[in-house]
C-alpha cells in the first residue's frame, strides 16, 4: 500500500506540468490592523489540471493557520481566481495579537487533483487614537450632593494602544463650555461651584476630549448629577381646617384628605408620613397618604355627641420615620344629624333561611324585617307547579283594619318575570311559569339561581314597607355520561426526565351542570418488575406525572388505562406514553481495569503489551468516543492511539522513562482512563448536550534496570534449551478448528492418493510378491544406521550476569546482563521437568536423549555445554525479541559447530 502511495506521488511529481497548481503562491501579503471585514489581503488564481476539471465548490479553503485564527478566508472571483479576505471575526491588532500568520491553502478539483500552498500576511501598525479605560469609554454618570464644597470630583484616565509602555503622557481638556466645572490637563475634574438640588439645573452633561502627541483624539461625555438631602421641613397644602360630615357613615368612609409636600422631592412622589396626635376614638388616619377616615360609629343621638358634636385634631406630617422634618396642624369636624330610625314594620317568620334584624319597639321608633327564603326546585318541574304562598307566612302586628291589612307588590328581579309569576296578582302565590333546565344557557347565565325581590305593605299611610327576597335554586339531575375530552391522548418524555416530571394531563367533561369533582386514577398499565408504579396521576387535575425514571432502552413505549368518575358515571381511556431517547447511557470497556508490567528500556511507540480497550454504548455510536488519561499519568508517558473517533484504542508508550536523570521515580502508575461520548460534537453543542463519561482502571508497574553490585568470581557456564509453547486466545477458537478440519482433509487426500499408487503398482508390476525377496544391498556392504539421531545446537556463554529482577508474568526470578541483555533464570534446575512435560518438543527431546545415551550431539560451541543461539534468546527471558518480534539472539555472541557438547544434567 505504501508503494502504491510513493508510486502515485512520483508520478505526480513527473506529470508536474498536467496537475493542479496554484499560482501566485506561496506568497507574502500584507494588511492593516484592525482591518474591516472583505478587505482584500492576496488574490491569487489556480492552474486547472490537464483534464480541466473544475474546483470542487467550498475549494480552495485555509485547513491550517500558525497560529490558528479565523480573521481570513477565501472568496471566489471567478472559476480560477481567488481572493483571501479578512473576515472580522477577529480583531488584527498590531500591539497585542500575532503580526504575522502563515495560512495553509487547499484546493481540489473534480478527480481529485490537489495542491497545498502556504500565504504569509503580515500586520501593519496604523497609528490609533487614544482609548478611554474601563466604562469611560460609553459615558460615566458622577453624583454631587447638594451644597458640597467645590473641589476635586473624578479623574479621568486613558490610553494610547501605540505606547504599550505607558510613558507618554497625555492631555485631557473640557470640551463644553461651563462655568461648574473644569479639567486640568492631567485629567482631573473640578467642581468650581456649590450645587443646590431646589433650586434646579440638577444634571449636567459634558464632553471630554483626550489628545496623543501626535494629535489623534477621542472623546467620551460626563454626566454630573446632583444628589438630593433631606434639608427642607414639609409644609400642608390642603386649604381646609374645618369639616361638616352626616351621622351613622360607615366604618372607613373618607370623611377628609390632608395633603402635603416636600420642598426636597420636587418632581418626584413624595414619601411622608401622617398621623393624628390628639386621642380619640372616631377617626384614623392614612399614614402614607393622609385620608381620614371614620374609625367608629357616629351616633349624634347618643353619647357625647348628643351634647358636643365638635371634634378636635392635631395631624403631625414627617418626611422620615425617626429624625428627620416635621410640620404640625389643627383640623375640627362637626357631626350633623340625619333621619336614621327605620319605619315600622311587622316580622314574619318562613321554614326556609330568614335572617332578621330588629331593634326594640318604642314611641317613635319603627322596626324593618327582611324575609330570605330559600325554594329547591327540580330542574323538570312542570310549568303551573306552586312553589310558595306567602299569606301564610306574612301578618301585621297591628290589631286593627286597615293598619292589620297589607299587599303584596309585583315580584321583580333580573331574569325571574319570565320564570315565576304571583297569581292572581297582589295575592302572595308565586307559580313557576317558565323553564329551568338546569343546562340552559340562558339559566347557566343567571347560575340556576334566582331572587325574586316583594314588598309587603300597609294599605294605610305612612306606608312602612318591608322587603322579601326569595331565592329560587335549581335541583340538577343526572342526564348526561362522562365522556374523555381530546382522544387519542399521546405523550412524549424524555428518558433522562426525574421523578415528578409532568408527562400530560387528560380531561374529563359531563354535560351535567353543575359540574361535579372528577377523580382520576390508572386502572392498568405504567408497571414493570422493578417498579409497580412508574406514573402518578394527580385524582384532581388528571395531570401524569412520573414517579420515577423511565429507561428507552427497556421500555421505549407504555399504555395506560386511565379511569374518571365523578361519583355517577364512569369512563375510561387510553393513553400512549411513548419514551424519547437520550444519551444517558455511559461507555462501557473492556476490561474496566487491568494490570500492567513493561521494562524500563521499552521502545516509545510500543503497543504496551498488545493492550487494547474496546468499548461499547447503548446510546452512542462507536466513533463519538474519545479518550483521555485523568490522574496518575505523571510525564505523560503514556497515550492511546487513536484518541477519538473509536471503540476500540490501544495503549501506547508515548515518552521514555528517565529514572538515571531523575525526572521519573515512581515505578508504579496507577491510570484513570475517561471515556466520554462526545467526539461528534462540535465545541458549542457540548455545552449543550448531554455527555457520559466511563472510566477505566490501569496498573502498570516499570520493571527496572539490574541495582545489584557485579560480582568478579567466575560463574558456571549454562546450557539453555529451547521451549516453545503454543498458546493463543480463548477468543481465537477458529484457529484450531480451522487447522484440524484442514489437517483432516490433507491427510484424506494422502491416503486416497497411497490407495491409488498402490493399485497402480499392484496392477502394472510382473513380480509377485512374497518370493524372492532379497535385500536390497550389495553383498559386502554394511547397511548403515537409520536410527534418528537428535541433533541440538548449542552455545557457549560466558556471560557474567550482574543483574536480578522478577519476571512480571510467572513471577519467577531471572538474572540478567546489563550491557549485553543476556537473561537467564535464577533457579532453572526445578523448573526444567515443567518444562519437558509442557510441550510437545520438550517430550520428544527427551525420548531422543534416552535413545541416543552418550552418543554426541552437534553443537556450535567448541567447550560442549551450549545451545543454540535461538534456544539462548528464548531462555534469555520473557521479552526478549528482535526487530521484527521473533526471538532474537543477544548481541557479541559466537556460532560454533565443531564440538559436541553433552546434555546438562537435568535439562
């Protein structure tokens, strides 16, 4: 694949005068700072490929910036001319951003011709006028009490963008023309007068103006508001002292408005506070706005306003609760009689509601009763029924006619003339004459209640009346079943909703007025094993709420049966809650934690141990995954590849351990992996939407270099011996099947391809067999030995192993060479039966032993107690490889093959 890639690229290379080309790049171009978006930076043009094809559209585009920025992007001119823009979504400072930017620019074509140029732009300084700091920039409002002293009331500061350093100075001055206020030219700002808020002219508004050296300038407006105190005593403005006001006002009824004002609130709403000083019993008063009002009943008939109708007070007005100003002043009410004693008038009594008031009978005082009566009529009463005849439950106390003798007036009331009717007319007998459907809109309009308002009368002067009302209720009766308003009912909630999220609410209505109390409930459905009750319905309102988390990957829909009844009917519907999907699942791995053991010497780069991660989620597809290591990743040693983008990422080694120069020291790495599912995202959609995270577990524990002292004795030379083990993946079943279904097959095809060359003999060959058999040697010659012989290579080592470490995998001990990586174990002799028991190689190397006894093996070492540089690379220790990964043989050793040494004991 990478030959093809080179084999494209030179033939690009060759074909130069027939592929895409930009021209008038790379370049250099130059632009002002704070450059107006489209302002032209380079145009440049392409050279289309020898097929003509055109610019695929979006093309050419900047992919790459340094640093990276959105101030430019390209505009097109024509099919083959280009122009690079600002865009203005970045501002080009000259004194505080980058002065130059180098802008990778692509294109492609239709058949997928490319080119790559880079564009220089560099940033010009433009001299800029000073700048105001901070909010002086958009204006600045200053505030003065009143009646100050003139002095120093604000200093104004600005900068210029061309002195970054601050040492040039600038001058302020005062642009408007006013005799208030000045400005030195170090920018400080005077009053020169004392303010008085009464007297107006309470805001000023000013101009500053700041110039450079150079005389650019800017400017920015003050605006001076005089502060308000509290400095003037409030003063009345109510004309009137003396009030005349009628007997028997009800409680609370104004009877006065004392008003005032405040010189230091002119032209705002006033705030003052009034309150009566003298006691007194009959009125109070408003304290924020100080209407008096009657407190109790005036009565000029009795008690001491029988004797003085005079009422004195002292109103107190205050601008504040506690100091402050205040103003006092005396106001007088004289109490008038007034006609208040009722006429006279006889009381009766009716088996419904009466409510009476009396008063005690006396010379000169009349007594007024009210009849209220309370009839139930059902809403099919006939038209003619009698409902109440009030002879029988009217009379006159007078004993004697005609001042016994009373009548009746006609009955009246907003909608009851055409409903009710006194028959014969003054007699007292009221009779239904109307409709009173009880859903009638016409009677729902007047709420099925009806007050039909009488007087009863004297028939003789002075004509005291009393008033009867009579209220006509309509008794509602079953009519109509209740019936679920807007089916089909269909709801949609979120998966990630809590507990208590309102789903929908359903309706129920009868037609029968009034309308009773629906409850609500939920007959079936809404369960599952966990919960017997994921929804809630309020009985009240039928609004379903949950009442715990839903799950979309277990349950995306649920039906329910809600029921409604109100006392007399009874209805049912069904309700469809279907459960949208959301990212509330976090990313899973495999495995969650694992334990790790490399040398220090590993190679950077290195898949550590073939490790991999792969990862699964419910709800996120496989390339929204990202990786990161949190905690523990000390020098960031260690990365995964690739980091996004897929389920499944391996573990890498990314810097060298540095223990000898002390930038590491720990040899333990305890790693917390965070997987989260937002690749797919843009930057602005994080924030957005909603993001698991998994974590993962990792232990990985650095082998170290040899810390023990090399010893000058000799040591013994050892033989080592090769053991190969096959050892593959539980997950990698097929392999073994694969390999003895084909090793079946082929030995099918061996022995059906013996069966016919046996019969092929059998049928051309003249000779019989089983005669004249002879050997097949000639006379005098030794037959020769075709017993196998077992050959092994050895090698000798005279290597001195200064080193002890402990093998990560078996946990057993080894000891090695620091210099050439020679690596043996520490106590072969025990382990070695394990060995020849554990493999196939190892069984037969012994029977070849057995069989041979002393007879001498090949060899490569010229003393007779090595092995063979594979087998030395495989005893050497766990890891030790070559390049291309198979075991390799250490470094300064020698091959020899003209000795046979014996077999080690116990090899």
């Amino acid at each position: 694949m990478q030959g093809a890639a080179l084999f494209l690229v030179l033939l690009g290379a060759m074909s130069g005068s027939e592929a895409l080309h930009l021209i008038h790049l790379p370049a250099t171009s130059n632009v002002t700072e704070n450059a107006l978006p489209e302002t032209s930076v380079h145009k440049f043009s392409v050279k289309l490929s020898a097929s003509l094809s055109p610019v695929i559209s979006g093309f050419p585009l900047i992919i790459n910036s340094n640093p990276l920025t959105e101030a430019f992007r390209v505009n097109w001119l024509s099919d083959t001319d280009f122009e690079v823009v600002t865009t203005g979504k970045e501002q080009l400072d000259f004194e505080t951003g980058p002065k130059i930017f180098d802008l990778q620019i692509y294109i492609k074509d239709d058949v997928g011709a490319t080119d790559l140029q880079v564009l220089t732009v560099q940033v010009t300084d433009v001299n800029e006028p000073p700048q105001f700091l901070g909010n002086l920039a958009k204006g600045q409002d200053l505030y003065i009490v009143e009646g100050a002293n003139p002095g120093f009331i604000y200093q104004v500061e600005a900068f210029d963008p061309e002195d970054t350093s601050r040492n040039i100075p600038l001058s302020y001055a005062l642009v408007s023309t006013t005799k208030n206020f000045r400005m030195s030219a170090d920018g400080n700002f005077f009053s020169t007068t004392e303010f008085d808020f009464e007297a107006g002219h309470n805001s000023h508004d000013l101009i500053v103006e700041v110039r450079d050296s150079q005389g650019l300038r800017a400017s920015t407006s003050l605006q001076v508001n005089i502060v308000n105190i509290n400095d003037e005593t409030p003063r009345f403005t109510s004309p009137t002292r003396v009030y005349v006001i009628p007997e028997e006002l009800g409680p609370g009824t104004i009877v006065a408005n004392v008003t005032a004002e405040d010189p230091d609130d002119q032209g705002f709403t006033s705030f003052l506070l009034y309150s009566i000083t003298t006691v007194n019993s009959y009125f109070m008063i408003n304290q924020l706005t100080g209407t008096i009002q009657v407190a109790r009943r005036l009565d000029r008939d009795a008690g001491k306003l029988r004797q003085n109708p005079t009422i004195s007070l002292e109103v107190l007005v205050k601008d504040r609760p506690f100091g402050g100003q205040e103003n006092r002043m005396q106001i007088t009410f004289q109490v008038a009689d007034i006609n208040d004693n009722p006429a006279t008038c006889t009381t009766f009594t009716f088996r419904a509601c009466v409510r009476r008031s009396t008063q005690s009978q006396s010379a000169g005082e009349n007594i007024e009763s009210c009849l209220f009566a309370s009839i139930l009529v059902p809403e099919r009463a006939a038209k003619g029924t009698s409902l109440l005849d009030l002879n029988t439950v009217c009379f006159d106390g007078d004993s004697e006619a005609p001042y016994s003798q009373f009548n009746f007036t006609t009955p009246s009331g907003v909608g009851s003339s055409s409903r009710f009717l006194q028959d014969p007319a003054g007699s007292g007998k009221i009779v239904l004459i109307g409709d009173l459907d009880y859903e009638n809109p016409s009677n729902l309009a007047a709420g099925n209640k009806y007050t039909v308002a009488i007087q009863v009368q004297d028939v003789a002067p002075p004509y005291y009346k009393n008033n009867i009302y009579l209220y006509v209720l309509t008794s509602p009766e079953n009519e109509f079943p209740l019936l679920f308003d807007g089916l089909p009912y269909v709801f949609n909630v979120s998966e990630i909703s809590p507990a208590g999220t309102r789903v929908g609410q359903v309706r129920a209505s009868d037609k029968d007025f009034p309308q009773s109390s629906i409850l609500y409930s939920i007959s079936t459905g809404g369960a599952s094993l966990q919960y017997p009750n994921i929804f809630w319905i309020n009985p009240k309102m039928g609004e379903l709420r949950l009442v715990t988390k839903v799950d979309y990957e277990t349950t995306p829909i649920y039906i329910l049966r809600i029921q409604a009844t109100n006392g007399e009917d009874t209805s049912s519907a069904t309700v469809t809650v279907n459960i949208l999907d959301e990212n509330d699942e976090k990313p899973i791995c495999i495995p969650n934690s694992y334990f790790l053991a490399i040398p220090v010497d590993l190679k950077v780069g290195t898949n550590i141990q073939n490790f991999k991660l792969t990862c699964t989620d419910r709800d996120s597809s496989p390339r929204s995954f990202r990786y990161s290591i949190g905690p523990g990743n000390v020098n960031s040693h260690f990365t995964f590849s690739p980091n996004a983008g897929s389920n499944v990422t391996r573990l890498l080694l990314a810097t060298p351990f540095d223990y000898t120069g002390g930038l590491d020291t720990s040899w333990d790495y305890n790693l917390l992996i965070y997987i989260t599912d937002d690749n797919l995202l843009s930057s602005r959609k994080k924030a957005e939407a909603l993001v698991e995270t998994g974590t993962v577990t990792l232990s990985i524990s650095v082998i170290p270099h040899p810390t023990t002292i090399v010893t000058t004795a000799p040591r013994p030379r050892i033989t080592y011996q090769i053991l190969k083990k096959n050892i593959y993946s539980p997950s990698a079943w097929y392999v073994p099947f694969v390999i003895t279904l084909g090793s079946i097959l082929l030995l099918g095809l061996l022995v059906s391809l013996i069966i016919l060359l046996a019969k092929a003999i059998h049928t051309h060959c003249p000779c019989k067999t089983g005669k004249h058999k002879k050997p097949l040697v000639k006379k005098g010659a030794k037959m020769k030995s075709t017993k196998g012989e077992v050959v092994v290579e050895t090698i000798q080592m005279s290597t001195v192993f200064d080193g002890e470490a402990i093998d990560p995998v078996t946990g057993a001990k080894y000891e090695f060479n620091s210099k050439t990586g020679a690596r043996r174990w520490k106590d072969p002799l025990p382990e070695m039966p394990k060995w020849r028991e554990s493999g196939p190689q190892g069984a037969a190397l012994s029977r070849a032993v057995s069989a041979e006894g002393t007879r001498p093996l090949r060899s490569t070492d010229k003393e007779g107690d090595g092995l063979s540089g594979q087998a030395q690379a495989e005893a050497a220790g766990p890891g030790f490889r070559s390049q291309d990964g198979k075991p390799g043989i250490p470094k300064n050793r020698t091959l020899s093959s003209t000795s046979s040494p014996k077999l080690h004991p116990g090899i």
